[in-house]
C-alpha cells in the first residue's frame, strides 16, 4: 500500500520530510509497548502508535520501518520528527484512535 | 573485512537518548557491508538490551566485536542483578514500574527477543552485583 493511500484512509497529517507519496508499506504493526513490535519480523513496515517518545523511533528504525503513524491526534514534537527524517522514517498523525486506525488499513488489504 | 571492536557507555540516567548505542551499532555494520537482516537481528537484540540496562540496572557498558564470522556482544551492568533468570527469560515476566510501562517498555518480551534475535546467548547474574550478558549473530549466511 502506498503512503498516499495511508494518509487518505487515515485522513492524516505528514510531518517531516521523509514522506514520499509512492513509498510502499507491505505490513502494519499496532502497539504502544515496543517490544511488541520488536518481535514483529516483517519488511517495509508500517508501525502505528499512540506513544510518543523517541524510542518510537528509534525502535522504527532497528526494525528498518519505513513510516509511523501517531495515532488519537497525538502530534510528536520537533526532537522526535527530526531523528525520524534521520533516519528515512516518515512520519504520519491521525486524529483516529489505534484500533480504527489498524481496521481501516486492514480492511483495504494492508496485511500479509 | 578484519576484526573490529567497539566499545560503548551507557547512560543509566538519560531515557531519551536510550538506544543511541545500538543505532551507532547499526550504522557501523552498515559502512562494514553486513547483510541488512544480520544488522537487524544485531541491533535489534543490543536495542532490547541497552535498553534493560537503562530502566533495571542503571546502565554500563557494551563491548561489541565484529568478525567476518560473527558479530559479538557483550552487555556489562552493574545493577541489582536477576534472581531468576529464568523466569526473567519468560514471555510476558516483567518487574517493570508503571513509569517504565508509560514509555512504552515492559512487556516482558525484551529478553526472549534477545534469544529470537540470537544465534548464541549467555546470562551471568548475581543479584547486587550485576549482569553481563554475551551475545553472538553469526554473519555468514
Ligand atoms: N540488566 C538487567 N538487570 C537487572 N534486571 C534485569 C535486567 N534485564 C532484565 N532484567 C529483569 O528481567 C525482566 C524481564 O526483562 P525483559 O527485557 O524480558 O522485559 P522488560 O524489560 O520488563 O519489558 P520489555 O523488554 O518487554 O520492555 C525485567 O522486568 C527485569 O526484572
Ligand atoms: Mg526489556
């Protein structure tokens, strides 16, 4: 799925500068406990969260996911955007709460 | 590609910069030319446990060798130890405070990703002396 199609299901935002319209998510994960999605093993990942720290990020980037999304209107701050467009992560936010944000995705084909 | 040590210190005081360790770890495999899936096992396994040394143990140090068989890792802390190993190394067991849980650690999955990630892993713990725990991903594929 492409970027675009995420930021239009999820009516959300783009923040930084590492969002590419064209960019292809082939997988999503759904957590705000990050051991969670550091057990998920799956490529161009899509991490989908409503925490907001730079762990996020960091945990984004050690499992080489290409986009986050911050999900019930969370909006990560300048720190945390800045070590996303770093490390090539793009990042999204939506006003949408966690569980409506993975159903939408899934529902249009988001999955393995 | 010759043998390769790098040391790092981890700050047990600062949550914010937890896990720059294992993202320098990354950048350096990545300039040595190892396979992408090899560097996310490595980093991934150092991540979970850079990051238990900051919020059980006050962090230390890691010691990391990298060969062109194996890339080796060594987390030394001098914190409060693990009384039972392995019950630490179940699924789902964590001491973790609810402020540890707000940043969105301790599902007690940090360990046993470790093992995952891991060709080789050894615990060695004594409860108020600290734990070092070696770690080794074989690189050749
Ligand atoms: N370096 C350490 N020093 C002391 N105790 C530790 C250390 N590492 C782990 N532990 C103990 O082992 C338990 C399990 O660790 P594990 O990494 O699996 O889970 P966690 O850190 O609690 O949660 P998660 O890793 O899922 O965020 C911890 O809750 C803690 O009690
Ligand atoms: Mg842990």
């Amino acid at each position: 799925m492409k970027l675009k199609t995420v930021v239009g299901l999820l009516d959300a935002k783009v923040l930084g500068s590492s969002y590419d319209d064209n960019k292809e998510v082939l997988a999503a994960c759904g957590s705000d406990l990050m051991s969670d999605v550091l057990a998920f093993v799956k490529d161009q990942a899509l991490l989908l969260t409503g925490l907001v720290n730079s762990q996020v990020v960091r945990t984004a980037e050690m499992m080489d996911m290409k986009a986050i999304v911050f999900v019930r209107g969370k909006v990560p701050g300048d720190d945390i955007v800045s070590l996303a467009d770093e490390a090539g992560i793009a990042v999204l936010s939506t006003q949408l709460p966690l569980y409506i944000s993975c159903g939408k995705l899934y529902c249009e084909g988001l999955y393995k | 590609m010759s043998s390769f040590k790098v040391q790092y210190t981890v700050d047990g005081e600062d949550f914010s910069i937890a896990g720059d360790a294992s993202r320098k770890l990354k950048k350096v495999l990545q300039n040595l030319g190892v396979a992408p899936q090899i560097i996310r096992k490595a980093t991934v396994a150092m991540y979970e446990g850079e990051i238990n040394m900051v919020i059980h143990a006050d962090g230390g140090v890691i010691d990391v060798e990298i060969t062109p068989e194996k890339i080796h890792i060594f987390l030394r802390d001098k914190g409060p130890g693990i009384p039972n190993v392995s019950l630490a190394m179940t699924e789902g067991y964590s001491t973790a405070s609810d402020n540890v849980r707000e940043l969105g650690f301790g599902a007690g999955m940090g360990l046993p990703n470790m093992q995952k990630y891991t060709d080789y892993m050894n615990i060695t713990t004594e409860v108020g002396v600290g734990t070092t725990i070696e770690m080794i991903v074989n690189t050749a594929v």
